[in-house]
C-alpha cells in the first residue's frame, strides 16, 4: 500500500482510541448538569494537570508555534512568556472561584460574575462574549486539524473533509460523555503529544544540522533577524516593543478568563488539587522548547512548506524521509493538539449558552438543559466549521483576536471576590465599554497607538469605567458582598435556593 493509506490507517486507529476513552469516561459522572458540566466536582491532579496543560497548548501550539518560529523567529517567544505568567495568578484566584462554587452551586464563570452582580443582562452578555471568543479559537482547531490530515495524505484527504472527520468524533464523545470526556481524553492526548513532540523536535535538528547548537548557529549566520527578540511580523518587517510585549500582556490575562478553562476550577476536588496544578503547569510549558525547535529546523530547509508557515510541521515530517509509521504517530500528535483543546471548547460553548443565557430566562429541567447543549455542542461546532474552511488566516492571528475579547472578563472576576464597593453598574459598564474599545481597535488596526494589542487597549478602558461607575452608584448590601469578598476555611456550606446557579438573581440593572 502506498504511504498515505498507512498514515491514514494509523490516524483512524488514534481517532478509534480517542472516542472510546472519551466514551468510557462518561460512565463514570453522573447524568446531571452538574455531572455533564463540572464532572460532580471529582477532578483529580492527574486529569486537572492534563486537561490544563492540554487544552492551553492546542492546534495554535503545536501547527502554529512552529510556524512562528519558522516565519517570525523569536516573536513565537511570546506564546512560552504568557503561560507562565498567566496561569500563576491562579495559584490564589482558583481556590477562591472553587470555594465560592461549590458553596453556591456554580458550575459557570457568568453564574459567579452574575452572583455577584445580580443581572440578567450581565450573564447574556458574558454568554454571547464567550461565544464570540469560542468560536475563532474552535475554528483555529479544526483548521489545524484539517491541515495535519489534509497534509499526510497527500491530499487524498482534503483540509474540508479531515476537520470534518477529526471533529465529528470528538462531538461525539462530548455530546454524550461531557466534561468527564473531555478531561480523560485530555489526559490521553497530552501525555501522546508531550512525547510525540519532544521526539520529533530534538530529531529534526539532529537529522539536519547534526545538533541543537549547529542549527542555531547556521540560522545566525544566515537568517540572524530570525533570533533577535522581539521578531518578525507577518508581513517580514521588526515586530515593535509595544505589539510584542502587549502580546504577552493581554495573553497573560486572558489565559485564566478562558470560560473552559475556568470552569474546571469548578471541577476540581479540592483545593489543594487547584494549588498543585498550577505550580505544575509550567512543567508543561516546557513542551513548546521542542515545539519551537521543529519551526526553526525548517527555516534553512532547501524547499518552504506550500501551504504556509503553519503546515511547517507536517511539511517536515514528510520531506525528512520517515516510516509511514512514524509519519502517522507524529500526526496524531499534531490531533492531539488541535482536540484536546477543541472537546473543552465545544463542551465550554454549548454549556455557557444554555446556564447564561437561556436559563436566566427560561425554566428548564435537568433533562431538557443536557438536551439542550448536545445540540449547541452540534450548532458551534457547525459554525466553525464554516470559518474553518478559510484558509487564509494565521493560526496564531486567530488566537490573539480572540484573546482581546476574552481578557475583558478578568476586571469583573477579581473586582468580584476581591473588591467590596464594586457594584452591577460598574462591572456592566466596564464590560461593555472594554470590549467595545477591543473590537474597535481590533477592525481599525492601523490606528492602535504603539501597536499596543487591542485587548489592551480595551482593559485601559475597562478598568476605569468599573472603577468609576461604582463609586458612583450605591454600594451593595454587606451581607451579599461578604458571601463573594471574604476568605472562607473548612468546608463549604451548602448553596441555598436563592444563591444557587440555577436560580434566576432577583435584581436587574
């Protein structure tokens, strides 16, 4: 058989394994919302370190790190600086979500934030921003997906078909298994990727240059604009201070807002599980060093990837003469990718709607609310799959405009456990005002002052606003802000009706 209906086989087996591991793992929640959507709180450190790690680095890590190496040299940098940075506030930030979770029976970011700040409006507006945000980074997935398939078969597979393929699985094993899928298949497809990819980027430049330092050192004499911080943009020109260090700024911030992401601090067993997640989570950073080293071998390489940078992995792997067999495991590394983080987004979407912005105003049973996001989970898939098929976007440029949207929702977060005089006023006026700037600047590039990031741009406005919008409006009753601000030891009391998730809040802006 020729080589590509082996790399096909291999794919088929890895997606085989997938869906059953994701299938298996639904029989261990419970069939309810809380089961489907926090897992009944059962998250171990094992699942929460994975699904962590795993749904951080995705298609954008594994396709479109390499391609920035490749193209834009030391800018990718940027992408190893923000996890580090961004995940460390949570060393103190999650276990207060957790606890306030499960004593008031959140399973949802806009559940806390609307908690807090009693509005309907409030929680659809997190909804339909969560949404907006999901929708290119799931898109991001399945072109990555596309693209590894599309690539290792020669073609025979086209982009269109592999991400409809990848994807449809991974639907499947959402719809029916939630957050427990996506957690075990999380832990399944990071532990393949880590090691797929420190394989592959320490053999590349051991195959080409004869080493690690004679590949950077033969880019120094050539290419040397490729390794001097802070890189290249898209176009070939100096990436400048501003954009590159707001990059990292707004990344930073949003990376812990990510509703998939924060929703499994409502997963969690405990407290301590959260703790030591976080101080492993760098460990994890250390994939992207091998990540980065496959963009860079291929910079000198006689022939450039005719898909673009972002095909650089899979153009590698098959001009470098490997085994089919080889060929297939290194691509389902690149899957690993892409999935692991888009299972955690669908689940995340379809979720979010139905808890914050159907629930607050349609009464829905246990039944009809897990009915309800298995379609959803179908309905965003649908929508970005249509975006997907648009090959004319970075990866990367993907993931940074969603990041401006996402990162607005960090000002109410902390203002809501960590601030008494924040009111409902501030906080909507404040979202609405930063996301507003963030769009704008986002469809006006060319008119960002210091090619600041528009996500930063958006929070310089935000913060103000929710500042001083409160002051201006009637403090809170003690007694609710005390439920949200104050530290709480031991074991947490149980929700009451008024305060749990699924009760609509009493008081509207």
């Amino acid at each position: 058989m020729e080589r590509w209906v082996w790399v096909t086989l291999i794919l088929a087996g890895y997606l085989a394994v997938t869906l059953a591991i994701g299938l298996a793992a639904g029989r261990r929640s419970s069939d309810t919302v809380s089961g489907y959507v926090a897992a009944d709180r059962d998250f171990g450190l094992l699942v929460m370190y994975f699904v962590t790690g795993a749904s951080v680095f995705s298609a954008f890590a594994f396709l479109g790190g390499p391609g920035w190496a490749y193209s834009r040299g030391a800018a990718a940098f940027y992408i190893l600086s923000y996890g580090v940075l961004g995940m460390a506030p949570w060393y103190w930030l999650g276990p207060r979500v957790a606890e306030v979770g499960r004593r008031r029976g959140y399973v949802t970011q806009a559940q806390l934030l609307a908690g807090r700040f009693p509005s309907r409006l409030l929680s659809v507006l997190i909804a339909a921003l969560t949404l907006v945000a999901f929708v290119p980074y799931i898109t991001l997935q399945m072109r990555g997906a596309g693209i590894v398939i599309e690539a290792v078969t020669d073609g025979h597979i086209p982009l269109w078909a592999g991400a409809a393929l990848a994807y449809g699985i991974v639907m499947l094993y959402v719809i029916f298994a939630g957050v427990m899928a996506v957690g075990w298949t999380n832990t399944f497809q990071g532990v393949f990727m880590l090691v797929i990819a420190w394989s592959l980027g320490l053999y590349l430049p051991v195959k080409l240059y004869g080493g690690v330092g004679p590949m950077f050192e033969a880019i120094l004499a050539e290419r040397p604009e490729l390794l001097t911080v802070p890189g290249l943009t898209a176009s070939g020109e100096p990436w400048t201070w501003g954009g590159y260090s707001s990059a990292i700024l707004v990344s930073a911030v949003g990376l812990q807002m990510w509703p998939h992401l924060f929703m499994k601090a409502f997963a969690a067993r405990d407290d301590d599980t959260l703790r030591r997640t976080v101080i492993l989570f760098p460990t994890f950073q250390l994939f992207l060093i091998p990540v980065f080293l496959i963009g860079f071998s291929g910079v000198l390489f006689p022939q450039a990837p005719p898909d673009g940078p972002d095909s650089i992995l899979p153009f590698m792997v098959l001009s470098t003469g490997m085994p089919a067999l080889v060929v297939g495991l290194f691509c389902a590394g690149a899957l690993s990718a892409s999935m692991s983080t888009g299972d955690a987004l669908l689940h995340g979407a379809a979720s979010v709607v139905v808890e914050d912005g159907v629930r607050p105003f349609w009464s829905l049973s246990d039944a009809q609310q897990r009915l309800l996001m298995r379609v959803l989970v179908v309905a965003v898939g649908a929508v970005a799959y249509v975006f997907a098929l648009d090959e004319d976007s970075s990866l990367v440029e993907l993931l940074l405009g969603s990041y401006g949207i996402i990162a607005q929702l960090a000002p109410p977060v902390v203002a809501a456990l960590y601030w008494r005089r924040a009111t409902t006023a501030g906080a909507l006026a404040g979202l609405v005002g930063g996301s507003a700037v963030s769009v704008f600047f986002y469809l006006n590039g060319h008119l960002r002052p210091f090619d600041l990031h528009e996500g930063v741009l958006g929070l310089l406005a935000h913060v103000p606003l929710l500042v001083l919008v409160s002051l201006a409006t009637p403090p809170q009753e003690a007694p609710h802000v005390r439920a949200f601000v104050e530290e709480r030891g031991g074991s947490a009391e149980p929700a009451s009706p008024a305060a749990s998730a699924h009760s609509t809040p009493r008081e509207h802006p």
